[in-house]
C-alpha cells in the first residue's frame, strides 16, 4: 500500500471496554495511522463513578468516613487515556512469524 498523506491517517474513536459494566464506560478519542495497522489512540474517559452524596472530593480507598455513607452513581468526565491499537491482520501476521512455521507430522 502507498504511503498516505498525513492528514488521512486521523480519525475519530468511540468505544467501551468488554465487562459487565461495558454501558457505563466509554472512551472517546483521536487516533493517528503510525504505520499500516498500528496505531497510537488517545482522549477521554465517560463513565458513571461511585460518588458519596455530599462529598464531591470524596477518595474512595483513601478516605475515611464515618457515620451513615450515603454512595450514589453519577455520569462524569474521567481523566485522559491513551492506547496502541494494532489491526487484527496485522497482529495475525506477527503472531505467525514469532511462532514460526506450522510444524505437523
């Protein structure tokens, strides 16, 4: 394949993990082609987290409360990510040269 103009190797990502919580967690970013299949991906995270009502800066794990702990889900923006993504044709091709070449009787 020709290499592509820079500008063509942009594009847009929307996705969620694979979970039991896959439609409260979604990503949504800006991806660059580096090379044919591999690519570097990166943006925010929005997903509905445990709040303490009452307490925005509440750190779960950290904090300690006492009293009656009143926990309620909300929808907000979470921090950055960033990710490489490999094309599955391309991860098929690797995988076969790094185990080399079928061995059958």
């Amino acid at each position: 394949m020709e290499p592509r103009y820079w500008k063509e190797r942009f594009g847009i990502s929307v996705g969620t993990n694979l979970s039991d919580k896959s439609f409260e967690n979604f990503f949504v970013g800006i991806n660059y082609e580096i090379r044919n299949g591999l690519y570097l991906n990166g943006g925010i995270h929005y997903g509905r987290v445990n709040t303490v009502v009452g307490n925005d800066n509440f750190d779960f794990g950290n904090d300690v409360f006492e009293g009656t702990l009143e926990i309620r889900k909300e929808w907000k923006i979470g921090g950055p990510y960033i990710s490489i993504n490999i094309d599955t044709d391309v991860f098929a091709k690797v995988f076969k040269n790094i185990m080399g070449p079928s061995r059958t009787p």
